[in-house]
C-alpha cells in the first residue's frame, strides 16, 4: 500500500472536508517530536516567536509552545481555527484565519515553518511567498509524518481493500522510504532559487494504534476524505473486515524535516524564472 498517504492529497479550491473532520483529527493525529523542534530552532537561531501555515487543530502548535515560542499562527479553515483559540491562551498563540497567499506580518518573521500543510500551498508561488514574507537570513522549515505501516504482513494484508476502493492509493513502498535529503520538500527548496543552506533529517518513532483509532487515523488522511463519503465508508469497512482478529495497527511514523534559510542579501538567481521574479515584485507593490 502507498502509505505516504498525506502527501498531495489536495481538493479545488483547499481544504473544505477539513471542517467536518476537526475534531477527528485532534483526537488521533499524532504530534511533533521535541527533537525535531530543538533542531528547527537551533537552525533557526532561537527566535522568540514564529509562524505557522496552515496550523490546522495545533499539533505542531503545541510542540513549539512548549519549548517557549509565541506562535502567529494562519490557518484558513474556521473550525481548526476555533479548536487552535480554545486551546490555547492568547498570549502565546494568535490565529489569523486567512489563507497564506493572503496574509501580510506586520513585521518579517525570523521563522515560517508548514507542519504537513506546504502541499497545499499554490506550488507555483509557495516558494516566492515564504521567502518574500521572511526576514533576511530568516529560516523556512517544512516537516510531516508518513504513515508506514510497519508489519509487513499487514501492509501486503491491505493491499486488496485498496485495489477494490481507491487504487489510485496504492504504489512503490520503497519510494515512500525515501530519506529527507531526496525528498520532494528538500528538492523543490533547493532547486528554487529563493533559498540557501538547505539542510534535510529524518525522524522515526513506531506507534501502535488499536484497530478502531487507526481506521479513525485513516479517515482524517486528506488523499482519503477526497474520496468522498461513500467510497470512504466502502474503503473502511473493507479494512476493518479485513483487520478482524489483529487487536493493534504498528504504524512507523517516519517525519521529514527540510530547513532552508532566505539569503541575508538578496541577490539574482538563475535558478528562478523571470515569471517567479515578478511574482515577487508584485507582491511587495
């Protein structure tokens, strides 16, 4: 099964299933590791406050709050707007809900970072967007998790249930393996132009889920609420039919993290193309 699931699962015009599956997605998405926010924030050089695209219900939120950031966070979607304001205090979180391609700082932040949320962004101007809003020297972090189911038994025991429902689902498991230096986030950041010092790490954890919350889990990924109502019901109850007798799902939690840092000095680059140069010229008018 193709379990890098997260990954370009996007609908016209965003994320409008994501309002009728908030809570789900706070009460079985798993967050962010401290080491993974202890390395953005030593790349980053420490900065006091930061801010998040696309923050969702504040499952990375939480993780940079707790190591002392004040976090501006913009996020589209009213109802992870609301969960993100009732559960934190004001004076550590602030919510726009505004889209990304809408929203002005009042002063450049030191540090963007997108938790499982940059493939969202209009991949012909995400790039030009975080670096034109970026302080100079100012740092881009990108990470998500890939769900990789780590019995191979089970992962080969799924594969019929994806075959039948969403076939467009299923592909190479070695190619979701593919460690952060090759991965799609390091490549594009790097092969920008807007950015330098791009560094990329990996991180792993293996968690077990009960039968009923990993298929919980799946029914938030956004590659499956694009199914649409009934083919994700047919999808889930073939799981869980095919599930019967395991107790427990292992899943590896495999995190990709990409850094990239705008230059302190601006300057050409031939690596951008003349439409991504006015794009930016555009967006300072």
């Amino acid at each position: 099964m193709n379990s890098n699931i997260w990954q370009g699962g996007t609908a016209p015009g965003g994320r409008p299933f994501f309002n009728e599956t908030a809570r789900e997605y706070q009460d079985v998405r798993p967050g962010y590791d401290s080491a993974l926010v202890e390395r953005v924030l030593h790349y980053a050089g420490r900065p006091a406050a930061a801010a998040e695209i696309g923050a969702g219900t504040g499952k990375a939120t939480e993780a940079f709050v707790a190591a002392g950031l004040c976090v501006r966070c913009v996020e589209p979607d009213a109802s992870m707007a609301a969960q993100l304001t009732q559960r934190f205090g004001r004076r550590d979180v602030i919510v726009d809900v505004r889209r990304f391609e809408e929203w002005e700082p009042a002063e450049p932040p030191l540090l963007i970072y997108a938790a499982q949320s940059w493939h969202w962004l209009d991949s012909e101007r995400r790039c030009a967007r975080a670096a034109s809003l970026l302080a100079r020297g100012g740092a881009l972090a990108l990470f998500g998790h890939r769900y990789l189911l780590a019995d191979p038994e089970v992962a080969a025991a799924v594969d019929p249930a994806y075959m039948a429902h969403a076939p467009h689902l299923l592909g190479d498991p070695e190619a979701n393996r593919v460690p952060a230096a090759r991965y799609w986030y390091t490549t594009e950041l790097a092969g920008s132009g807007w950015f330098v010092d791009v560094e990329a790490d990996d991180f792993s954890q293996v968690i077990r889920f009960d039968v009923e919350t990993y298929l919980r889990l799946v029914s938030t990924f956004s590659s499956h609420r694009v199914l649409g109502d009934r083919a994700l019901a047919a999808l889930i109850g073939r799981l869980r039919r095919d599930f019967r007798g395991l107790d427990h799902i292992d899943v590896e939690l495999a995190t990709v993290l990409t850094l990239a840092r705008r230059p302190s000095h601006d300057r050409p680059s031939s690596s951008r193309s003349g439409s991504a140069l006015a794009r930016r010229r555009s967006m300072r008018l």
